[in-house]
C-alpha cells in the first residue's frame, strides 16, 4: 500500500536521546534543553538525567516522554495515593512540597517580573473540602465504578483512596461505594458531590433516572449512619436537600451558608489565610469605602464589611448575590451592599460605579478582569488587592494599573492546591511614589 506525506507534516523523532532536566514548570513537568530547544518532559526533576523519546515536536519547544531514569533527585518523593499516575487529579505527588512551592513560585515571579514575598500554605494532604466524584456502571463486571477521570481521559479511575481529600471526606468512600451499588438505579447513576461543610459533611447524587422508594430509603439509611445531610439531584440544575441542616463556613470569624453547587474555595486554611492577609494589604478601618468585584457570597466582603464604614460586593451569579445578602443579615452587616452585574460589561453605566471607592478588592475567574481596569484607574483608590486563580491574567490585568500610575508592592503564591499544576496568587498593588 503506498503512504503520501504532506510536506507540511513534522515527522516526530522516534530516537532515543540523553537529556538532563534543570527546571520544573508549574505543571510538574522537567525541563530540559537539547539542540537549542525547549523540552517538556513528564515525571522529570531538576538534576534528574534520563533517556527521553520526542513525542510532540514544535516549532520553539518539544514534548517528551522517559524511556530511562539513569539519575534521581534529592527531591523526588514517595507518592502517597496508589492511583498517582493514572488518576489525572494530582500532578505532583512524585515532587517534594518544598521544590513544589518553589517552582510555583518562581514561575509566579517570571510572569510578574519580580520576586514573590511569601508563600501562603497549609497542610498539603487532606486539605480539599470538595470534591465531584464519577460513577460508571460496566456492565462487563457487573460493578459500581466511583472516582475520578483519567489524565487527558473521560475513563474513570477507580478509587477507593484520595489523600488529599479532607479525612472526613475520604472516609466516605468505602460505605458510599457500597450504598450506591445496592441501588436498584445503579445503572442510571451520574456522580457524587461530596463537600464538608463546618457543620458537617454533605452528599450531592446526581441520578439520571427516577429513584424508587426503596432506593430512597437505603439514600436516607446512609446519610443517617454517617451523620451527612443529603441532596438529590434530578436534574443538572436542581437539587432538593432530604436530609440534614443547611451547611455553612466560616470566613474570618463570620458564618457564611451556602448552597451545595455555591461556589467556596476548596482549601479551608489557605482561604482564611488569603481573606486574612487581604483584609491586613488594605489596612481597612471604620472611615473606608471598599469595592469588592467578582464577590461571590460575601468570603471577601462580610470580613471588609465587619471593619470598613462601607463595602459595595458586585457579582455576575444572581443565586450567590441572593445568597450574600443572606449571609450579611446573618451576621447582623448593614453596611454592606450587593449588586447583580455582569462586569465584562460596560461597568460605567452600572449602578454602583458611580460611587467613590478609596480602596478595592477583586477575585475574578480565569478569564482576569479586563472589563473593569479602566474604570478602576478612574476610581482612583488608594490600594487594590487582586487575588487570581489564573497568573498569565493577574499579568495582563495588573500591567494596565503600572500604566496608569500604579505598581505591586506585594505578591504572594497562595498554595491552594499542593500536587497539582494550579498556580493561585494575590498581589497588593498601589499608587507609585509620583503616580
């Protein structure tokens, strides 16, 4: 059979090469150099030399896979969960905290162009407090299949153990497993939300079918024995709670309810930490007016609100701005003013814009916040604090308040989530001298 080959095709080297790794990327990838090209390589570390083979090769950089480790790094280490590898959860279970924490953070200080001042951590195992969990029925084994997706897969690993999960948590799983198989629905299951809440663990089972009685009763039979409150969910977009309180978190002291599908940062400690350090960058007190964009059910905006004379939150999910207005009346705040506004839209024109502000706070999504640097520049505050799930946006949005006469007198790596590739962070960013 004869074969044609565009021209335009890069045939990728199948030989085998020597390589020796000098940096870990964000991603707990080795990188290494070979012929003037970048090599991203995975399961390498910093000192670590191995035989690779190119499995992806571009323009300005290649990936590479190990054929042979022939060194091992003083900083590579045991990994704890027996699905590290295959379970695309975690990342960098294989890397030592320390050397995690330090290429995040050189990484960090690369992108900003200047160095980090602190590393914002806490216990890196056991530390998620939310988690979706798939279910899969394979009718080959007739069994319940409940885990997590495959790197680069939507093939479910099969866990029965996550360390990182919170204990309360991960103690769930062997009962849980067995109460869901026993389900005359088990075929028609869709996933698990698991969430611990201060009051106490909760369930969320999305099922794609009707659940009979019976199926009800077992549900309800397990919740009581392992002290949870249970929700079902019939649908992708409503939930119905069955069993237990209304859960709730606390953010610097206050006590903040929430729905199971509400959005709340996944690590307790790191979050009262970063709400900490953010309340102490702004020196807030009882004569600020304090702006708080992307605020979500109030984690930033009740603590601004418990030492400020004013807090404006403004948020784009309708059922969160609801439920931080729930949350300020709990906490008996009535200083504190939440609107419903889409901010990738023109914000001049909003309602709240209009208001002066000597000092604000902004958490967006991944996407950055580029819609509102403008008007920010036009409020004029004296000190802005942006916390950012996403470094390459906090870059961007941050370089338009430098040119508008501002700079970052402070930058932190927030921990967020040890053994993976996610890099969060906060900056304090205020006039220059002159500005």
């Amino acid at each position: 059979m004869a074969q044609f080959y565009s021209a335009k095709r890069r045939n990728t080297t199948r030989d085998i090469i020597t390589v020796t790794v000098d940096d870990l990327d964000p991603f707990g990838q080795g990188v290494a150099r070979h012929q003037g090209k970048t090599l991203f390589i995975p399961g390498l570390l910093p000192q670590e030399t191995a035989e690779v083979v190119i499995t992806d090769d571009k323009r300005q950089f290649a990936h590479a896979r190990v054929k042979r480790r022939l060194s091992q790094s003083p900083e590579r280490v045991a990994p704890r969960c027996p699905h590290f590898g295959v379970c695309g959860g975690c990342q960098q279970q294989h890397v030592s905290e320390a050397l995690q924490q330090r290429s995040k953070s050189q990484a960090l200080a690369r992108m900003m162009k200047q160095p980090v001042d602190e590393i914002i951590s806490g216990p890196t195992w056991g530390y998620r407090r939310r988690a979706r969990v798939g279910l899969n029925f394979a009718p080959r084994t007739q069994t319940l299949q409940m885990g997590f997706r495959k790197a680069g897969s939507n093939d479910l690993v099969d866990v029965h153990h996550c360390p990182v999960l919170a204990p309360r948590l991960e103690a769930l799983l062997p009962g849980l497993r067995g109460c869901l198989s026993e389900l005359q629905a088990v075929r028609r299951l869709g996933h698990v939300e698991l969430v611990l809440a201060e009051n106490g663990p909760l369930l969320v089972l999305r099922h794609l079918a009707p659940l009979s009685q019976a199926d009800r009763e077992k549900l309800e039979r397990f919740s009581h024995s392992e002290q949870l409150s249970l929700f079902l969910a019939p649908e992708s977009d409503k939930i119905a709670q069955v069993t237990g309180d209304a859960p709730w978190y606390e953010s610097d002291g206050l006590r903040l309810s929430f729905s199971p599908r509400d959005f709340i940062q996944v690590n307790d400690a790191v979050n009262q930490q970063m709400v900490a350090r953010a309340i102490e960058w702004l020196a807030v007190d009882a004569t600020d007016r304090v702006l708080d964009l992307f605020c979500g059910m109030g984690n930033f905006t009740l603590p601004l609100a418990a030492r400020a004379a004013e807090v404006v939150g403004v948020e784009g999910v309708a059922t969160l701005v609801e439920k931080a207005r729930e949350n300020a009346a709990l906490n008996g705040l009535s200083n504190v003013t939440f609107w419903h506004e889409n901010l990738e839209e023109d914000v001049t024109r909003q309602p709240w814009a209009k208001a002066g502000f000597n000092k604000v706070l902004l958490d967006p999504a991944r996407a950055g916040a580029p819609g509102v640097m403008q008007h920010i520049l036009r409020l004029a505050p004296e000190k802005v604090v942006y916390v950012s799930c996403n470094p390459a946006t906090l870059a961007r949005d941050s370089e338009a308040l430098r040119a508008g006469g501002y700079q970052i007198t402070r930058l932190a790596m927030l921990d967020m989530f040890p053994h993976t590739g996610h890099l969060e962070s906060m900056a304090l960013i205020e006039k220059a001298p002159g500005g």
